[in-house]
C-alpha cells in the first residue's frame, strides 16, 4: 500500500460511515497544550478519514472548558474522568470510545507529531487483517538528559526480559487495529508494554522513527522515579503473563456434510 491514504479508497474498506482512524488522545492538566494539537491532528489527516477521541484524566486546570469548547464545534468527541486513574485508564477509555478501523495514540503534551501518523497508519494497513503495532521511535528526544537516560536504562532492561524488540516503548505514538488492542489484557501502566502484549497475542510490533518535539507549555505529570519503581513490579507482572501463555495451533478437520 502507498504511503499516502486516500479517503474514498479508505472508506470503501468500512462499514457504514465509520472512520477508518480514531485519534486517541489521553490528557491531564494540558489546556496550554491540546488546543494547538487539535488543529494539528485534523490538519495532518485531512486526506484521511478520521475521528478525535480525547479523554481528560482529572485535569485541575483549565482543559475541560477548552475540550468541550471544542466538541461544540464539532472538532472532538470526548470523555472525561472524575479523578485522574493514569495515562493506561484513559488510553483504554479512549479505545472504547473509538469508532475507528484503526487507532492511533498521542500524548497530550503536543511533543508527538501528528504529521507522522499516516505514514505509520499505512505501515498498520500493509499487514492486511493481521493484528499489529506500529510503534513511533524518538531518534532525536527532545526531553532532559536525565529523562533521557532513564528511558534509556528501562528500554534495554525490558527489551532484555521481554524480548518485544522494541527501542522506543515509551513513544506515546502508535497506530493499532482496535479490536487488536481490546483483546489485549488490561491493567495499569500498560501502555508502556504495548509491543510484549501485542506479540504475546501472536501479532507483528514494527517500530519506526518519528519526530520529537520539545514541550512548549507546563511540565510532565510523571516522576522519574515514580515511574522507575512502578515499572520494575509491572516488568515482572509481564514477563509471567508472557512465560504463562500458550497459544494453540487449531487445525479445521474435514466436517462431514450437514
């Protein structure tokens, strides 16, 4: 398939008048932030058939009004948490929400460029029906060092262990078939473990690299270490759901004539 994605030639592959792609956004006190990056997403995809999912996480400040102002104007559909369950709860809330063939992710901190999302959706559509994820890869981070370096250590240990092949977890951009994703088990902190659940599931993960931009407005809602410690008990939670998994080979025998 081409790099480029043609609306008629997406939608004649739906349903009804389904989008072809939903744009799940997980946010959390970025009101500074997810006005700008709406604009963007709708700008990248106008080629493309598509719906914007965005699900605010507890926010405090202001981006309840700024998300609903945008759903008066038809620019979003969106969900909204009482109090803040983490960036997995929303993510899953927004998939459910999701209409789409196909979803991709972003975090809402606008570092993600939305510009790459079709030539990482037609990477997810060349597989055909096969379950897969393509998973954003930061060459050039635009983050602290320290932050950096951390990420650095928690890619090569869960590589290590996992085996998911993947040099950029943490990228909040990804592009994966729905109904792939509600298959997957659910808990939290799991978003950072999308490519191990997703070959544990017998799918295809392929990474490819991205933009990274630099935060334009407030600051990350995760601590380093915070992030550190919680990641280390789900890494071992993981690596046993991978050991206990076991995926048959079903063979169709010939059925006599009814």
């Amino acid at each position: 398939m081409n790099a480029s994605v043609r609306p008629a030639q997406a939608a004649a592959q739906l349903p009804g008048h389904e989008p072809l792609l939903s744009v799940v956004i997980p946010v959390r006190d970025e009101a500074a932030n997810i006005g700008p990056l709406i604009a963007e997403v709708h700008a990248a995809l106008s080629h493309v058939a598509h719906e914007l999912v965005v699900v605010d996480d507890g926010s405090t400040d202001a981006t309840p009004e700024v998300l609903a102002r945008a759903a008066a104007e038809g620019r979003l559909r969106w969900r909204r948490h009482r109090s803040g369950c983490g960036q997995s709860a929303a993510l899953i809330t927004g998939v459910q929400a999701a209409r789409g063939l196909f979803v991709a992710t972003l975090d809402g901190d606008g570092q993600n460029d939305p510009a790459d999302i079709p030539r990482l959706l037609a990477r997810a559509m060349a597989g055909g029906t096969e379950p897969a994820l393509i998973a954003g890869y930061r060459q050039r981070r635009r983050d602290s060092a320290a932050k950096r370096a951390a990420s650095r250590v928690a890619n090569a240990v869960r590589s290590r262990l996992l085996g998911d092949d993947t040099p950029d977890s943490g990228c909040g951009l990804k592009v994966f078939r729905r109904a792939a994703f509600l298959e997957l088990p659910r808990f939290d902190h799991m978003h950072r473990f999308l490519p191990a659940l997703m070959l544990r599931a017998g799918g295809r993960v392929e990474s490819v690299p991205v933009n990274h931009r630099p935060r334009q407005h407030g600051r990350s809602k995760y601590g380093t270490l915070d992030r550190l410690w919680v990641g280390l008990f789900d890494l071992a939670g993981v690596y046993w759901l991978q050991r206990r998994n076991r995926r048959p080979v079903v063979e169709i025998p010939e059925q006599p004539e009814a």
